[in-house]
C-alpha cells in the first residue's frame, strides 16, 4: 500500500494508519532484537570487569602482604 501524501478522505486516513502501525511494529521488532544483542554484550562487559576487578583486589592484596612482612623484616 503506498503512503498518502496528501489526507483528504476516510480511506486516506485508514491508508495512514495501517502504514503507520506496520512500520510501528516494526521499529519495536527491531528495537526488541537490538536490545537483545545490547543486552548480550553489556553482560558479557560486566563479567570481563568483574575479572578484572577481582584480580587487582589479589595483586594489590599480595602487594600489601609482601610490603608488610618486607616491613617488618627491615624493622628489626
């Protein structure tokens, strides 16, 4: 069905709304299939950082460890 360019009667309107409400449909097809993927990456982003995090927390942990018992040991 080709879009209206100009309203002017009933049938004009009813042509615009059913071009309207299918390419609607669409567009919200599309925007479900996007957030899907986006959904899919962030998710995998945040496992990648939680990685990450956990291994800074050991070295700087191991760092901390190293750093107090060499401290200790050039006290005495």
């Amino acid at each position: 069905m080709p879009r209206p360019e100009k309203i002017e009667t009933v049938d004009d309107i009813r042509l615009w709304i059913t071009d309207h409400d299918a390419r609607i449909d669409v567009w919200w097809h599309d925007q479900h299939e996007w957030n899907k993927s986006t959904e899919y990456k962030m998710h995998s982003l945040v496992e990648r950082l939680t990685a990450v995090e956990k291994r800074v927390m050991w070295l700087s942990g191991a760092a901390a460890a190293v750093g107090s018992i060499i401290g200790a040991l050039l006290v005495k």
